[in-house]
C-alpha cells in the first residue's frame, strides 16, 4: 500500500465520516438520553464501520482495476449508504442500544423519582409563594392532604429548578434541544397546579357537607349518617388518590427532563452526580463504564502496545521464500486489534445481553458458552487474515500467505475468549471483598493464560521453520531451537509482552463487567402513594 494512495482513502474519508456523523445523530434528542462517553463510544464505532468499508471497497477495485480512479468510485459508492439513514438504520439502532439511548436516562430518571428530594429555604418560599397564587396553601391543609401537598410542593420547587436553565449558558444547547418537551412540561405543570386546587376545594365541600349533614339530624338517625360517612370516605379517598397520581406523573416527568440535562451537562459522572446532589436530589448513581466502554478502552491500550512492540522489536520471524511478502506493519497492528478486541468482545456483550452465558443463581459457569465464544473467535480470526490477505495481497493466494504467517496465533484469540468469559462471571472471586485484590487475581490469570499461549505460538512457528525430518524430530528441534531460528525478541519477547498486557488487559476489563452483588441498597418508600409506572399505593 503506497502512500499516495493512502493519502486518497484519507482525504475520501472526511466527507464520509462527516455525513456518518449527521446521520449518526438521528434522532437529534438521542444525545440527551445518554452519557457522553457511551454516546461517543458508539459514535465512534460507527464511524469506524464506515471506514472499513470504505476500504474494503475501495481494495476491491483497486485489484480488480488498479490504481486508476478507484479511490473516488470507492466514494461514490459508500457516500450514498452512509447518507441513507434507512440503509444503515440497523447498525445505528444497534449501537444506540448498546450506548443505553434512552434507557440510561429513564433509569437515571427512576433513580432521581425514586430518591429523597430536599430543598433549600430559599425555593421553598418561592415554591410555597407560587402554589398560594394558585390556591393551594401548603402550611394550611388538613391533614389528610398533607401528603399530596408536600409532594405538590417538591414537583413545584423541582420545576422552578428547571426554569432557570433557561437562563443559564451551561444549558443553552440542551434547552434548545429540548423547547417543545420544556414547553409540554410547563403546560403540564399549569395544567396540575389549577386542577388540584380545585381537588382540594371538593374535598373539603365534602367534609362540610358531612359536618352539616351530622348536626342537622338528630340521634335517632345514625344509620343514614354512618352510610353517607362510609361514601364520602371512598370518594375522598379516591380524589386523594387520583391526585396523587397527577402529582407523580408530572414529577416523574420532570425527573427524566433533570436527568436528560444532568446528562448533556457533564461528561464526568461524578460532576453530574454533584449537580443533580445539588439540586436536591439523594440517590446512588452507578458510575461503573459500559461495555462499549470498557472495550473501547481496552482497543487503546491493544493499539498503543502493539505499535510500540513493533516499533521497538524488529521483525524476528524468518522468511523461506523472500519474494513473498507479509502486510505491512500498519495493517498487522489494525488486524491484530480487531481480532483481539472481537474475542473480548464476543464474550462480554453475551454476558451481558442473554443468560445463557451468565453463571445464575447457582453459580456454576457456562462451559458451553465458553468452549462456544472461543471457537467463533478462532473462526474470526482465520476469516479476518483470509481477508486481509484477499484484500491487501491479492486474491485467494494472497489469502493462503496471509493465512500461512498468522496460523500460529489463531488460537490465541479463542484462548483469550474463554479466559475472559471465565473471568468475567458474577460469582467470580465473590469471596473478595476488596475491588483491588480482584482485579489483581484478574491479572495474574489472564496474563498466565497469554504467557502459555503465546510460548504456544512460538513453538508452533519454531516447528513450521523446520522443512524437514520427521514430526517427532521438527519438535525436538523446535524446543532445543537448533539451529537458532527465531530471534531472541520473539523468544523471549512475545512471553513477556504477553506477561504485560495480559495483567493490563486482565485488571482493566473483567473487574469492569463484572455485576458486584449483593448491593446493598437503603430503601425508600414513596410518602403516600407509589411512582406512576409501579402504581399507586396505599
């Protein structure tokens, strides 16, 4: 691969990672309903997509018609499917589930409903000042309607906390974002605060007419009296009730707009739990990172190490025939990180999407789902050096070289599959109360597993090296290694690479994926009645 032609694939990227982009963003609420990271993560694997097949395609024509002009058909190609959001509708879907749109923010909205909320003196006078305008006297009720009054007061103090987003910076982008759910909001919220006034007003026209009703008639007629009591009962019950469900409808409503702005507002979830702490709100968010996250993070790491060993080890693997030619350094880095990083993968959004591949309840862990994840990730593998060296070799044979230069690290893939499906397990090291400790058994056992595999692999290229004698013989000559064939940076080299990123790998995903149970969690009950989705209580 020339440099010049990588200058072109270069310069058509931008135009289509730009209309990925825009398209991407459909729909425009879908940034608010998520957390910065998770939104970017799967923005960038998105991206990343369209890449590869920009290249992919653009490989393909230039072996079939060489260098002339391929570059742009390549474009012409791909820029209308990434500007078709319906054509790439499932791959987006796709990723916005797997960035938890909208699901992180209506669970961070169940979190705040569900949560204590305190406020300030100062916006509880405004808010008390405001429902007096509209009727409602919190100091002054009676006390069966103490509990909707209270929780009338907090929807009111939540609500004139989002009022005054509008006039701040901060939350200029979010606001526009959000006018017409903003606007739906206030209306709901004037529509609330004069309705139950007038909830409230009936109910006390009905104690009045119990108490004249009681005085008018004498003590000979209780029966009538106990009879109309036990109907005025239910039907205050009832208006309390339904008002009650109004109230916890809008402040359901509200929470998920503060959840929406907390989100959009900071990108660290510590900063946004302080502001949402801020505004009054008690509850415990989890800060753990997604999967996209963790394998986004672990992608990194892969990339920055394998082009520093490359970089820093010289190519130590013999060559019989000299004419043939391996990819180049860039390529074998990107593939080596897709196939590792597919094996994490396999394993990790498995064990978090289906419970097949979990231990449940009785802790046992799923050897079928483990033996499964690592042959598919062996199979990736094998697929991805055939198609590298289809793609940038040349056709079948160049397919078969590639093949013949990565079969001995097939396995490492499928090796390293099932050692993380172990590792990242429920019940695993569950007697370790400590999050360090485990992360450091994660290290050691996954670094150990990559320090056999990839001794395996260096043995297994030893005995290639060797054309002649019999198996018995190319293996004996393969551990003595004699006559030297491998360079000591692939000796030694590789086991100790695998040794560190192993304990890097080991310690950075499992501990993340994992769920730590029990968690112990302080509950709370709803004052009076329940959210509107669980019902009402009692």
């Amino acid at each position: 691969m020339d440099l010049q032609w990588e200058l072109k694939i270069t310069l058509a990227a931008v135009p289509v990672l730009l209309i990925a982009s825009r398209v991407f963003g459909e729909p425009s609420w879908s940034r608010s309903y998520t957390t910065a990271a998770r939104y970017r993560g799967a923005w960038l694997a998105y991206i990343v997509l369209h890449v590869i097949m920009l290249v992919a395609v653009c490989a393909a024509l230039r072996r079939g018609w060489g260098e002339q002009g391929t570059v742009w058909i390549g474009l012409g190609i791909i820029m209308p499917l990434s500007a078709c959001s319906g054509i790439m509708r499932h791959p987006r879907a796709w990723l916005h589930r797997q960035a938890d749109i909208p699901s992180k923010a209506h669970d961070l909205a169940k979190e705040l409903a569900e949560g204590r909320f305190t406020i300030d003196m100062a916006t509880r006078e405004n808010a008390k000042r405001l429902l007096v305008k509209r009727g409602v006297d919190v100091d002054d009720e009676w006390a069966g309607l103490d509990v909707p009054a209270q929780r009338l007061l907090d929807a009111t103090a939540l609500f004139l906390a989002l009022c005054r987003w509008q006039s701040d910076r901060h939350y200029r982008f979010f606001m526009r974002e959000a006018d017409n759910e903003f606007y739906a909001l206030r209306c709901h919220f004037d529509q609330l605060s004069l309705r139950i006034p007038r909830t409230f007003d009936s109910i006390r026209c009905i104690g009045e007419m119990l108490h004249l009703f009681r005085g008018d008639r004498d003590a000979d007629a209780n029966a009538p009296i106990v009879e109309f009591q036990g109907i005025s009962r239910r039907v205050v019950n009832d208006l309390i009730m339904d008002a009650c469900k109004d109230i916890t409808a809008f402040y359901d409503e509200a929470c998920l707009f503060a959840a929406r702005g907390a989100l959009v507002r900071h990108v660290s979830g510590r900063r946004r739990a302080a502001l949402l702490h801020a505004m009054g709100f008690e509850y415990e968010d989890d800060l753990r990172p997604t999967p996209l996250g963790v394998l986004a993070k672990a992608g990194l790491l892969l990339y920055a190490g394998i082009w520093s060993v490359t970089l820093i080890l010289p190519n130590q693997i013999p060559q019989h025939d000299h004419h043939i030619q391996d990819i180049s350094n860039a390529a074998r880095v990107a593939m080596i990180t897709i196939i590792v990083l597919t094996a994490l993968g396999i394993t990790i959004f498995t064990k978090q999407r289906w419970g097949f591949a979990n231990a449940g309840l009785d802790g046992r862990t799923p050897l079928r789902f483990l033996i499964g994840a690592g042959v598919c990730a062996s199979l990736f593998a094998t697929v991805v050096n055939l198609a590298t060296g289809a793609l940038l070799l040349g056709g079948w044979h160049g397919a078969l070289v590639r093949l013949s230069f990565g079969w001995p690290f097939l396995h490492f893939s499928g090796v390293t599959a099932i050692a993380v499906g172990w590792l990242v397990q429920d019940h695993r090291w569950r007697r370790t109360p400590r999050a360090g400790m485990r992360r450091l058994f994660d290290a050691l056992l996954l670094s150990l597993v990559w320090i056999v595999a990839s001794s395996l692999s260096v043995l297994m290229m030893n005995v290639a090296a060797f054309d002649h004698g019999s198996v018995a013989d190319r293996l004996l000559m393969a551990l003595n290694n004699a006559p030297p064939i491998l360079g000591p940076g692939v000796r030694y080299g590789m086991p100790f690479v695998s040794l560190v990123f192993g304990a890097v790998i080991g310690a950075t995903v499992a501990e993340s994926v994992r769920r730590v149970y029990p968690r112990e969690r302080a509950p709370h009950v709803r004052t009076g009645f329940g959210t509107a989705s669980s019902g009402v209580g009692a």
